[in-house]
C-alpha cells in the first residue's frame, strides 16, 4: 500500500491502528511506517499526521474515534464551546459523559468519564467532534462544581467575550441553563443556587470570582454602576461601586484585560473614575490579588468601608 492510502484512514488529524489493520495493513509494516514516517502516537491504538501538534483536540479525537459512545462534556465542552473556566488547557484533563452507562474507567488513564443520563437532543456536532450543548455544558458544571469555576463558566457564556484573540458572541440564555437544571441528577438543587449568583454583567473571570469573595463575606457592592465624571457628559460604568460609602473597586490585570494597550487605557480610565462625585475612594486590585491573595483583597475593602 502506498503512503497516500495510509492517510485516507485518517479522521479529524487522528489514525487508528484498528483502521489501518482492517484495511489490509501488516501489523509490523504498519508500524514500521508509522516510526519511519514520523506519525505521533496519541495514545494506544491512535496516532497523529506527523507534523500535527498532539494537543487537547486531537486527544479527545482520538479518544472518541476508540470509544464512540463517550460525548465530550464538562470542561472539555466548555473549551470546545470557547466558555471560559478557571483552569488552563494544560491543567484540565479530558471529560466525556458516557449517557449508555457502560464504560469502563480503568481503560483510558487521564480521562474522566461521567456515567450520567443524556439525551441525543442534548449533544450536538462541533468540529468534528459529538459534544454535550452549551445550556447541558453549563448544567454539568453547576452540578459538578466547584462553585466559583462554575459561576465564570455561566457567566463567560451569557456574555460577549474576547478568548484567545477572538471577540465571541453570548452562547446562550439564562432561561436555558434553568431548564437544563431540571433533570433530577445529583446536585441539581445545589447548581440552581449557584444559577442565582451568577451576574450577566461580569467583564471576566477575574471579577467574577472578587465578586464572590465578597458575597461570601456579605459585601454587596452594585455591579457595573454607572458613574458619570465631572465636565463631560460621557458615562463610565464600574466593576463595583459601594454607592452610599462612595468606594469604588476595580479589577485589572493583564491577564484578562487582553494586552499592554488595553492596560494602558484601563489606567487612563481609572483616572477619569476618580473624577466622578459618586467615587470619593478608588480600590484597584489586580486578577493576581483576586485569585492569590483574597483575604488581603477583602481586608482591604473592609477598611476602606469603615475608613474615616
């Protein structure tokens, strides 16, 4: 069989050795061409196009080309879908649900399989790839947890935003996920709490998750507040203002903010605040002081409310 032929057998980047051999393939010349061509072994009984970066996508191909039952879902879906969470490609492993409830763990090391109900209406076609619908996505993770991750998963999905370099439109509605809730799984009562926390006006992640530091330490500033500088009549809106103490807060960093010219015109923006005479006291943390140093962030609030 020539090199060409080979490669008809490949599917979304990914060959499986089970293809190959059924279409004729001697095992040991098989692999003889696999290691001479430069193919990357996926894991067992899958490989890649040589030249074609083993990343996440190609894992989870690889995976459900051997198992076809498995739907990617959780935060595997969530990263399909471009919905942000607080974990990084390289820190998340691969999820799936298996709706047939007849998968064997122990066969895929680094896979997580959810044995849950699922219906055909609630997966979907993406890139080659059978995945769980945004409204389930976002259903799964409220019920599975952890709570804040959730939270930013709903609320990067209800909302326009930059990922990656890529401005992507809201994904779906709030009504949606709530009926996505109603399916009697474990931890639905629990993820329709947390539903009630979710703002559609958080900007990022990183505010998403100052905001819930400072739910869980009752402070309840107003979210997105209009504000208006002296001498214009342009409007700016606040990450957080405490209206009646005056403190506004505001969440920066390079990290979600994009680039150094989005910094620089945050800073710029930061100064005009402090020209508003709703504002008399400005608190900037940036999304390290969010996710690093919470209790600090909150002390600092706390004083600024009870300062003279």
């Amino acid at each position: 069989m020539e090199r060409e032929e080979l490669r008809a057998l490949v599917e979304g980047g990914v060959l499986l050795t089970s293809r190959a051999l059924g279409a004729g393939w001697p095992r040991r010349s098989l692999f003889r061409r696999l290691e001479t061509e430069g193919w990357g072994r996926v894991r067992s009984g899958a490989w890649a196009e040589p030249g074609t970066r083993i990343d996440q996508f190609v894992r989870l191909k690889a995976t459900q080309l051997l198992n076809p039952q498995l739907v990617v879902s959780h935060r595997s879906a969530a990263r399909l879908w471009q919905i942000e969470t607080l974990e990084t490609h390289q820190q998340a492993g691969l999820e799936f649900t298996d709706p047939g409830l007849s998968f064997r763990q122990q066969r895929v090391p680094g896979v997580h399989v959810h044995r849950i109900p699922l219906t055909e209406d609630e997966v979907v076609e993406r890139w080659g790839l059978r995945v769980t619908e945004v409204p389930r996505t976002l259903a799964d993770l409220l019920r599975a947890g952890p709570r804040d991750n959730a939270v930013v998963a709903v609320e990067s999905a209800l909302a326009y935003r930059r990922v990656g370099r890529e401005r992507r439109v809201p994904l779906t509605a709030p009504a949606a996920v709530w009926v996505a809730l109603e399916v009697p799984l474990r931890g639905a009562a629990r993820a329709r709490q947390w539903l009630t926390l979710v703002d559609r006006g958080s900007g990022s992640p990183a505010e998403t998750v100052a905001r819930l530091h400072m739910h869980d330490a009752d402070l309840h500033p107003e979210t997105q507040a209009e504000v208006h500088p002296r001498g214009g009549p342009r409007r700016r809106y606040l990450d957080f203002l405490f209206r009646a103490e005056g403190l506004a807060v505001e969440v920066e960093g390079y990290a979600y903010h994009g680039t150094r010219e989005a910094h620089r015109r945050d800073v710029a923006r930061f100064n005009q605040i402090l020209q508003c005479p709703e504002v008399r006291r400005l608190l900037r943390f940036t999304a390290a002081d969010v996710f690093h140093r919470p209790t600090w962030m909150i002390q600092q609030i706390h004083a600024a409310l009870h300062a003279p």
